[in-house]
C-alpha cells in the first residue's frame, strides 16, 4: 500500500510541485520505498510507496502515454492479471497500476465493477479538468477531502492535507455527539472541521467549474434477495468463497504473513494460508499477561497444528503510555479501542519478518458474530415501549447492576435508544443519547438513518458494516500498521464473500443462539473444536487494571485538569462524577473514560501540537 496526497484546484493555477511533495512527505511511513509527484494546470498529484507488486516498476503518479490521464493510487488490484486480459491496452509494466489506469481510461467509472481488491485513488482528466476520489467498497484504506473556495485537498490521512490548507485544524463541535455515541465519526464526517472522508463504495467526481458530486458505485445485496439455503449448503458456499478471497489476499511479490489471535477468524484464515503456501506462514500474536484476555494458549494451538513460525509479541501498561500520543497522531483521530496500541506492537514486530500482513477483521459483522447478535430481536421489540418510559427505565436498571455485569449494562443502555437502528448502532455506545444530552448540554440527533432490512439481524449487520466497520476496526487496523509501513489485508471483506453473507438468511448466521454458526461449521473442517467452541474473548487489553494502577493518575490529570479540552466542551461535574465512579470501583466506566481521554490526547496531539502525554 500507499499514501496519496493532491491539490484540485478550480480556477485552473498551476499547483506547486514543493506543496504536493510535502503533502505526501507527511506520509512517508505510508511509503517509505518511494516517492513520486506530479502537477498541472490546477491539478497536482503526490505519492510516497510502499512496494508490493511489481518491485521495480509501476512508479507513481502515473500517467498514459498521451499524458492525458494520470493516476494516484493506494491499495492493491488483487484481479489484475485477468483484467489485463480484457483492455486493448499495450502494458510496459508488470503491475497493478498500470491495469487499474487502462482499465479507467478504457471504461470510466463502469469499470469500478470489475476490481477485486483494496483500495483508494485519484484519477485527473487533463483534457476536461475532471478529478475523480475513489475508494474501495468497504471502505479497506481511508481517503479524506477538504473543500475551501479555490480547490480541493485529498489525501491517505489528515495530516496529508494541512500543507495545503488555508485555515489551522479545528473541532467541529457537531461531531461529538457522533464520536460520544459510537467511538468514531461516521463518513463522511471527522472530529476535524470542514475535513471529511469519502465514503465506502464511492467515487466524488470534482470538475473544473467547481462543482462537485458524490456517486455510489457498490450497494449491499437488497434485503429482498436472499438465497433458499440451510446451515450445510451455506456453509458450503462460505468455504468456498473465503478459500478465493484468500487466494486473492495471498497475490503479491514480497511475504505474507498473518495475525493469529487463536479465534476462530484470524484461526481459519491461517488454516487456508498455510494450504496455498509452499513454507511456513509467519504468525503474531500479542500477550497480555492478564489471564481474562490473554489468547496466546489458543494462538499457539493453532500454530503447531499448521506449523507456522508463530512470533509472540507482549504487550503491558508501559507500553501504552509511551505510545499514546505517538499512535494518535498517527490516527489522526483519538485512539477509539485501547487495543490500538497493541495492534501497532504486532505490526512493529511483523514488519521485521513480512510487508504484507492478514487478518480475521470483517467476520463478525457478517457472520453476526458479537454477542449483542443474540439479542437484536430483543432490541426492536423494544420499540413498543414509549421511549421517554423506556430510557429512564433501563437507565435506571444499567445504574443498579453491579460493575462485573458489564455486558448486561451495555444491552440495557442500548435499548433506551430513540429509533430501532439508534438502539443497535449503539450497541457498543459509550454513552446513550441522554448521556451525551447531559455531558454536553445540548440535544443531540437521531445516530442512524433508516436503513432497509429484512430482520433485525439482517439490519444490525448492515448498520456495523456501514460505519463500526470501516469508521472505526478498519480504520486503527490501517493507521496502526501502516504507522509501521505494513500491509495489512483482510480476507473476510472480499466484496464476493460479503455479498454472499448478506444474500444467507439470518438463521444460519445466527443459528439457535449460536453467533457466526455458519462460519463456525466452516471452521470445523479446519480447525480443531478446542478453537472453534470456545468462547469468543475478543481483542481486548485490561485496561480496567491499567486505569486503577499506573493510568489512574494520568486519567485525573486529562481529564480534570485545568487545560482539558473535555473540561471546556463537557460538563467538568459529569465527567468528574465517571473519575470517582471509576475510581471508587462502583462501577466499571473503562470504556467511557478511554473515550474520553482518547478526545483528550488528540485535543493534545492535533489541534495543540506541542503539548505531550507528560505535560498532563
């Protein structure tokens, strides 16, 4: 992978080569194996490279040998051979690149169907001043925008743009209600005012008379199609679709390796990679020394039985604190899961071994996989209780159950929401609309637009992959391995294998109680009952632990202190009520006061600068 960066101007003035150059400077860690620019008449391209096929070719921007077209591109065409086959193109490079510039020159925005793979680009039309912002269905690898009078800004991540803006970085206020209630702001928002992310799927044409428009060139299957299939043959059909997503995955000219967290996800991709590869697959795991969430037992198993080179990379309260503030900037966003940090530790030490690095993300949001899937019936039934009844009920229910009840909490704050797709996009809130009301001082909007559904599951899936997805997992998995110039690949979001998932009837994704069942008969042909029946744990660090002990000082000081940012947009009393809860041990508020100190520490590390973790 990459990172890109660019100037659109409307007025039509050329755009200087140094200013595009230090855009893409600023994404040097995106690529640190190159480095390439390129402008014209209102229009200027930068690209720093990560090399992963085609080592000695394919640099970039590149552009037809007319000069008409040039292309910017981060990500991988995984289907580029085949698509070579098709375009009456005469090829000098044995990339993916050029592919991906024939196949838009030759068919425009149509040919978008026809990709296989990750990825986010900017194509330029010289002849008719016409830019256009791609990014890959899922939302894999990030691209951002902002629009002032003359021009637009675009790049791989926020920082990118700052060269090129004509204003300082700043809140936007609006979006906390957004960041409170789900971690991270749904596209095409950010925390960043006027700053805003193309959305999954989509393409943002820019033309040179200024106007701009935003197309959506991929949907989910309607709700309507839905495939007459039960737990066997669907299993069937999943099998085989997750083997060619990882033979897609595995396509490249440098190592592959892959996270093993001992689950049944990162489990059965290792299971497939290590039956399409001649040698051992490099594996990592991280180990947390806190028995509730440490894997590596299971990591391990899963290692001997498919004799992989598995690397263990330990991860403590030491650790975070020294990478907090680095790691945010990298984000360019607060840190919305502690287990950010240990993310970025296993992409440090894969690095060392691999450049290209696969993981399990994407599974359980189509295969229904969170417990909260267990109960999403449970979530619009709610919805037959007025609301202003229902929330100070189950508040009042959340507030009286002890602090080890952590999930039994989450699902009662997670009904007293207004619409049923606010109740189950909050499933994994911080805080519930009322919480945010109170904290803030202002009524906040309704969280999710209504979305077509066949059934509440159905419909939970849909609402995680539309935004907890890409806004938030794929986002730290891009921002905490790139940070360490690896490539990370996530087999389950193949859009063959999601479209799939979405067409499977409810019943076998969530079957008789059971999260994931129909991935879980698939993993039984791989994997041994001691990985696949196990409870799922999840990627979690003990961050309770880490709060009372060597955090807790840390937390009082962001969060309470004179010069805290949450201090001067919240209510002080309210948040200082969560400290002592915390504190006192009431009540277990880890999640709530790590978003609120994740705020904090961007607060610090984005909107001023040269403030440190230490400076408190």
């Amino acid at each position: 992978m990459c990172g890109i960066a660019g100037v659109h101007r409307f007025d039509g003035e050329e755009v200087p080569c140094a200013l595009v150059t230090a855009m893409a400077d600023r994404l040097e860690h995106r690529g640190p194996d190159g480095s390439g620019s390129w402008t014209g008449p209102g229009i200027g391209f930068g690209h720093r490279r990560l090399a992963i096929i085609d080592l000695a070719g394919s640099h970039q921007p590149m552009a037809t040998a007319d000069g008409r077209y040039h292309l910017c591109f981060n990500g991988e065409i995984f289907n580029y051979r085949e698509l070579r086959r098709g375009l009456d193109h005469r090829f000098v490079t044995d990339g993916d690149v050029e592919t991906l510039l024939a196949l838009f020159v030759e068919r425009g925005v149509a040919g978008l169907s026809a990709l296989r793979g990750q990825f986010a680009f900017a194509v330029h039309d010289t002849a008719t001043r016409e830019t256009w912002l791609v990014r890959d269905r899922l939302g894999v690898l990030p691209l951002y925008y902002a629009r002032e009078p003359e021009q637009v800004v675009f790049g791989s991540e926020v920082k990118a743009l700052e060269p090129a803006l004509t204003h300082p970085l700043e809140l936007d206020h609006q979006q906390l209600p957004a960041y409170l209630m789900r971690r991270s702001v749904p596209a095409p928002g950010t925390l960043f005012r006027g700053v805003h992310k193309v959305p999954p799927g989509c393409v943002l044409h820019l033309r040179a008379d200024g106007q701009q428009s935003l197309h959506r060139y991929w949907e989910l299957p309607d709700p309507s199609d839905v495939l007459d299939v039960d737990l066997d043959a669907a299993a069937d059909l999943v099998d085989r679709a997750l083997g060619r997503a990882v033979d897609d995955a595995l396509v490249a000219d440098v190592p592959v390796g892959s996270y093993l967290s001992g689950g049944v996800d990162s489990s059965l991709v290792v299971a497939l990679a290590s039956r399409r590869t001649s040698g051992p697959v490099q594996t990592f795991s991280a180990t947390f020394g806190d028995p509730r969430y440490d894997e590596s037992a299971h990591a391990r198993e899963v290692a001997r039985q498919f004799g992989t080179a598995h690397h263990e990379v330990p991860v403590d309260a030491a650790d975070f604190q020294q990478a907090w503030i680095e790691l945010t900037r990298f984000r360019d966003a607060p840190l919305s899961e502690p287990a950010d940090i240990a993310v970025h530790h296993l992409a440090r030490t894969a690095r060392e071994h691999v450049k290209v690095v696969l993981s399990g993300e994407g599974s359980d949001e189509l295969f229904g996989g969170y417990p909260k899937y267990r109960f999403a019936r449970a979530t619009t039934w709610a919805g037959v209780v007025p609301q202003s009844v229902r929330s100070g009920l189950l508040q009042t229910i959340a507030d009286a159950l002890p602090a080890q009840a952590g999930r039994l909490r989450i699902a009662a704050r997670a009904q007293s929401g207004r619409s049923a797709e606010d109740r189950l996009a909050t499933w994994f809130a911080p805080f519930t609309a009322a919480e945010c009301e109170r904290l803030l001082g202002a009524r906040v909007p309704h969280l999710a637009a209504p979305v077509p559904h066949r059934d509440a599951i159905d419909l939970l899936g849909r609402l995680d992959l539309m935004s907890w997805l890409p806004d938030n997992l794929l986002e730290r998995g891009d921002r905490m391995s790139m940070a360490a110039s690896l490539e990370l690949r996530p087999p389950f979001l193949d859009h063959r294998l999601v479209e799939l998932a979405f067409r499977l009837p409810s019943s076998v994704r969530v079957h008789r109680g059971q999260t994931k069942a129909v991935l879980k008969q698939v993993a039984r042909r791989y994997l041994p009952t001691s990985i696949v029946d196990r409870p799922k744990v999840g990627f979690r660090v003990p961050l309770d632990s880490w709060f009372r002990s060597g955090l807790r000082d840390i937390a009082h000081d962001l969060l309470l202190g004179a010069d805290s940012t949450v201090a001067q947009v919240m209510d002080p009393g309210v948040v200082a009520e969560l400290v002592r809860s915390h504190d006192s041990g009431r009540r277990n508020e880890e999640i709530r006061l790590w978003t609120l100190l994740s705020l904090e520490m961007w607060a610090r590390a984005e909107l001023r600068p040269t403030s440190s973790l230490e400076a408190g």
